[in-house]
C-alpha cells in the first residue's frame, strides 16, 4: 500500500512547497506590479491607438510572473527535465508550450506607403507586441513627424524596459531637450554617455541641455569633451556661444579661429568673427 500512498504524499508537499513559494514570494510580485504601474500612463496612450491590450496588461503580467515561479518551482522540486514524461504532460498543460515562450511572427510585406504610416507601424507592434525594436521605429517616425509628446511616451516605455540600452536614453533625452526640459534632457544624456562613452554628438546634445538649464561650466566640459573625440564645426560654434555667455570675449575668437581652420569658407563663423572684431566685445 505505501507504494500507492507515497505519490499522494509527493503531490501534497509539492502543494505546500507551491503554497509557501506564493507566500514567500508575494513582496517580489508585489513590486513587479508596482513598476508596471509606473507606466499605466504611457500604456494607456498605446492602447488608445490601438495597440494589444495582453501586452500590457498588469492581470498578464502577475499571471506571467507566478506562471513562471510555479513552472520552475515544479522542475526543482522534481528535478523534471523537458524529455521526460512527467515534463512532456506538464508541456501539454501549456498548450505544447513553456511559459514565457512565443513563437516568432514573419513581419508583413513592407511598401513604401506603409513604412511612412503611423498604422503600419502600429500594426507591427500588434504582431509582435515583445519586439522593442518595432516601438523604436514608432518613436524614430514621430520624431520625423515632430510628434514630440508621443516620441517622448514611446521611448520612456522603451527605457522603462530596457534601461541600458544608451540609444534609448539619448532618444529620451532628446525628446525632452525638444520639450525645453532641459534637466530631464541632460539626465537621460547622462546615462546613455556612461553606457557608451564614444558618441561626441552625445556630448554636444549634453553640453546644449546644460546650456538650456543654465549650467555654462559644465556645458563647455562636454562641448570640449564633444570636440575631442570629433573637431566639428557646429561643435566649436557652440562652445564659443557659451564663452560668450560667459563674457569671455578673447576664448570664444580663439575658438572661432579653430572652427575656421577647419572650414575657412564657413559664412556663419566668418559673421560670428567679423562681430567679435567690433569695438567694446569681450
């Protein structure tokens, strides 16, 4: 008999084992919620255009969460491997597939009246509602179309998500920069610069949020740091710009005499020089 009693047993304290994993495991549930709660704002916006709902779902993402916790709870607790039997009937419960599994869909024929639609676009996502990359592409295209408040919504979404991707942040920021919040702009810069160092346009989107903010000092630290990696022009004139803001009259000719020796036809740094010349400037 005890043969017959001791798989009952083994289901019972897997119960239990399941029971007090739920338990032990509700704060960290508690904070998944909690964070997709923070983007309530930016998913109802998607959703008003359309987007699928079970991508967002707060219901999908607690399910998803112990879905998974139970799912590696049972594989532990009897150390299941996908090829035996135990695990193939375990497969079957979820429909032939692991949670957190989804298969890959082929992206439609593109034409180019669609690439240039915010449907199209759209519809990509509703296709692949995990594919981050499609939502990039609807950021690139509002910020293409000047949408700036919805650029902003969808690469806060993506940073939400995927926080250590620095094109996302540099995205961000320049929608904030757009919007003239110039502190939100150098923040999210800021962290795309200590994720990936080498990008002097980075720098120089930087030094123009803090120039916007007020911060002159250290907005001519990063237009330098911008120019060190790559003499530009656009760079120099810049930097100029702030040293005259900062009534260094002397600094910004000898930084316009530099923009000039790389384009000594550049009318714009010609101006700025026959200007600085005048009686009574720096």
């Amino acid at each position: 008999m005890s043969y017959q009693i001791l798989p009952n047993i083994i289901f019972i304290f897997a119960v239990l084992g399941i029971l007090l994993l739920i338990l032990r495991r509700l704060p960290e549930a508690a904070a998944a919620t909690e964070q997709a709660s923070l983007e309530t704002g930016v998913r109802e916006k998607l959703l008003a255009k359309g987007l699928p709902a079970r991508a967002f779902s707060k219901v999908s993402t607690f399910v998803k969460f112990w879905t998974r916790k139970i799912w590696n709870f049972i594989l532990e607790a009897k150390d299941l491997r996908p090829h035996a039997a135990a695990g193939y009937r375990m497969q079957k419960i979820f429909n032939g597939r692991l949670p957190g599994f989804k298969p890959a869909l082929a992206p439609q024929p593109i034409t180019t009246h669609e690439v240039k639609s915010e449907r199209y676009y759209l519809d990509m996502i509703k296709l692949q509602p995990k594919n981050l990359s499609n939502y990039d592409l609807l950021g690139k295209f509002y910020l293409e179309q000047t949408n700036i408040s919805d650029a902003k919504d969808i690469y806060e979404y993506l940073v939400n998500h995927e926080p250590g991707n620095p094109e996302f942040q540099a995205r961000l920021g320049y929608c904030y920069y757009l919007l003239k919040q110039f502190g939100k702009a150098a923040a999210h810069y800021e962290k795309s610069l200590a994720l990936d160092s080498t990008q002097p346009n980075r720098y120089y989107n930087l030094g123009l949020s803090l120039e916007g903010e007020g911060k002159l000092d250290e907005a001519v630290k990063n237009f330098e740091a911008a120019i060190a990696l790559e003499p530009s022009v656009k760079y120099y004139v810049s930097l100029s710009n702030v040293y005259l803001k900062l009534n260094n009259g002397s600094k910004a000719r000898e930084i316009l005499r530099k923009a000039q020796a790389l384009e000594p036809q550049n009318e714009i740094v010609k101006a700025k020089l026959e200007k600085l010349t005048l009686p009574n400037v720096g």
